[in-house]
C-alpha cells in the first residue's frame, strides 16, 4: 500500500499555489541585490504574510 493518489495530489496543488503567492511578491523569482541578513529577514516577512493571507 502506499499515501493515495488524492492526498498526493491535493498537497501539490496547496504547495503550488504558495509558491505561486510567494512569487507574487517577486523575491523568490529574481536577484536580490542586498545583504543575506536583510534578505533572509525580508523572505520570512514574506512568507508570514502569505501563511496569514491563506490563514495557516
């Protein structure tokens, strides 16, 4: 036996969609041209506000 197809299929439409929202914001999909420290406080801003907007 194994994880069904459904529940498979299900969890890759959710994480698709998240990144899809991160995307939006534009961060993940180009260069970001300031320090790792500000970068990495930046994408945790962003990812809390896409776990608030999709009430996670």
């Amino acid at each position: 036996m194994g994880i069904p197809a459904s529940f498979i299929f299900q969890n890759r439409i959710f994480v698709e969609h998240l990144i899809r929202l991160i995307k939006i914001f534009r961060i993940a999909s180009e260069r970001f041209r300031l320090r790792s420290q500000i970068y990495e406080q930046i994408i945790l801003t962003v990812c809390a506000l896409v776990r608030l907007r999709i009430g996670s």
